[in-house]
C-alpha cells in the first residue's frame, strides 16, 4: 500500500514559509510522469509564486479562497494543438494533478486542487488574468505550500459503488 494515497488531505490553510524550489520540481516531475492519452503530453505548468496574484485569485474563481495563504500555485493548462479532442486535454491533465497531488505528500506539502475548466467564465477570468495563448486551456490550479492545518484520516473506500461485469 502507498501510504502517500491515504494520507493526501485537500489542505486549505499553509504556513507563511516559501516552497522549495528543489520540491516544486518534484512536483512538477511526478506531474509530467503521468499517463496520457496517446502519449501526447498535452500539458503545460504555469508556477505562480506571485503573492498579488495569488491573492487576487479569488476573484477569477469563488472556490480558489486557500490562495490568500498559499506560498505557491501550479496551474495546469492543456495545450490544444497537441490532441482532439479537447476533451482529452481534461484526463490528460487530471492524471497530472493526481500525481502532483501525491507527490506532495511525500514531499511534507499540502496542497488543494481547484477545477479552472470547464467552466467558460473561469477559463476566460484566468486566462484575461495570467495572458494565456488562445491554444491554452487552463484547466485546474493546485494550491501548494506547508500545512497549517490536521484533518483527521478518512476512509472514503464505499464497496456499494463497485460492480462487476463477468
């Protein structure tokens, strides 16, 4: 069992303290080990470690609220002209974040992932806020940072939502 897949929490309060860049790589290379459709690669990495923007997030979309603690955000975007249809771009790029997400937890970091896409206003507020190319689809943004927050283990393992076909 990979502990780290247990104890991956959707953090929502950080300590004021910067991420090291050496882990925000990590991150971004557990991201981009990631399966995708037809090995296309589709996805692109926006790191923001812009304190204004972060704090300003918010208003690009409602459930972004963790930002104003967060040292760090990766936005993922997919990228068009790599593979139809667009839809491929949203699995491509979930896959991404899950190991994101993972790798964090084995990094000491918390993090919290926000959808972007596709929701056309969020999509559009995001990208009139950060001057992304048309090609570009921001999908979701990933809080990163440490921790100032315990929350208490879940098991979210529900037999009732399993079937088999045979």
């Amino acid at each position: 069992m990979l502990k780290e897949l247990y104890e991956r929490q959707s953090i929502r309060k950080y300590l004021d303290k910067p991420v090291e860049e050496e882990k925000i790589m990590e991150l971004l290379r557990a991201a981009m080990n990631a399966p995708t459709a037809r090995n296309t690669q589709s996805w692109r990495f926006m790191v923001i470690e812009n304190r204004e923007a972060l704090d300003h997030m918010q208003t690009l979309s409602p459930y972004t609220g963790m930002m104003k603690t967060a040292p760090c955000a990766i936005m993922v975007l997919g990228d068009k002209r790599d593979i139809e249809p667009e839809e491929y771009l949203y699995v491509n790029a979930a896959a991404a974040i899950e190991n994101m997400l993972i790798e964090a937890v084995h990094q000491g970091l918390g993090t919290c992932w926000c959808a972007i896409g596709p929701r056309t206003e969020r999509i559009e507020n995001f990208r009139n806020y950060f001057h992304i190319e048309d090609h570009l689809i921001p999908i979701g943004v990933v809080a990163v940072g440490y921790g100032d927050e315990v929350k208490p283990k879940v098991d979210r393992f529900d037999p009732e939502k399993i079937s088999y076909y045979k």
